[in-house]
C-alpha cells in the first residue's frame, strides 16, 4: 500500500512550533504574574506586621519611642507606594496574560485547523485506495473467471471436433 502524505506537512509543522512557542510565552506571562502577586502578598504582609508593632507601641505605657513611631510610620507609608506600584505591575502584566493568550488561543486553532484538514485528507484517501483495491480484485476475478471459461469453451469445443 502507497503510504499517504500530506501535502501541507511543512504547514503543520510550522503551526505546531508556532503553537509551542505562545504556549511557552503564556507561561512565562503567567509565572511573572505569580511573581508579582507574590510580591504583593509579601508587601502585605509586611505591612500588616508593622501595623501589629505600631499598635503595640502606642499601647505600651512608659517607654514610647518617637523615633519608631517615625520609623514605622514611615515604613507603612512607603509600602501603600510599593502596593500601589505592583497593582499597577499586575494590571499591566494581566493585559499582557490576555494578549498572549489570545494568541495562543489562535495559534491553536491554527493547528487544529490544519490537523482536520490532514484527517480530512487521510480518510479520502484510505477510501480512495479501498475502492482501487476492489477494481483491482474486482477485474482480476473478472479476469479469472474469463480465463475459466474460455478454458472450458476450448475444452467443449476441442471435444466436439474430436468426434
């Protein structure tokens, strides 16, 4: 049997690096997206921690020190910037999650595509050998049979003319 090929092979090919290649970058979107949330998980969570300590201070009777309340103050101050700042990084790092995944998403329908196309092809052209090979059989019984009975003609005819 003649093996099928397909003759928009170097398209698929290319199709499946092309869906490869926007499946690593979706990834790589996605781990600097968790990145950043972890980030400001992290901020967070230092910020609540100061806040605990700056209450305690203020709790604390006697030995209250000025110069913490200011160091914390500070501190929290500056983590709503750093919060603040690595939202707005999340935002855009989510815009940039959905433009690569819209790629991917048509990266592979592409191959998809083309993969349908290949069944499509592939199943037109078993069905197209099938019917081939029952013309072949098909004529070689024809033929057998013709081959019989002109064998058995010559064999009536040869007997006739020998009486």
């Amino acid at each position: 049997m003649k093996k099928f090929k397909f003759r928009l092979e170097t398209v698929e090919r290319h199709r499946k690096i092309k869906e490869q290649e926007s499946r690593v970058a979706l990834s790589r979107g996605l781990a600097a997206l968790r990145e950043i949330e972890n980030n400001l998980f992290a901020v967070d969570k230092e910020e609540v921690k100061a806040r605990r300590e700056f209450a305690a201070m203020g709790n604390a009777a006697g030995n209250i020190n000025t110069n913490g309340f200011w160091v914390l103050d500070n501190f929290i101050e500056g983590q709503k910037i750093r919060r603040k700042e690595l939202k707005q990084q999340l935002n855009e790092q989510e815009k940039k999650v959905n433009e690569i995944y819209k790629k991917f998403l048509s990266a592979r329908q592409q191959r998809k595509s083309i993969e349908t196309l290949r069944e499509k092809h592939e199943t037109e052209y078993r069905a197209g050998f099938r019917k081939y090979e029952n013309r072949q059989q098909d004529s070689l019984y024809t033929m057998r049979e013709k081959i019989r009975q002109e064998s058995v003609d010559t064999l009536k005819h040869g007997d006739d003319k020998d009486e």
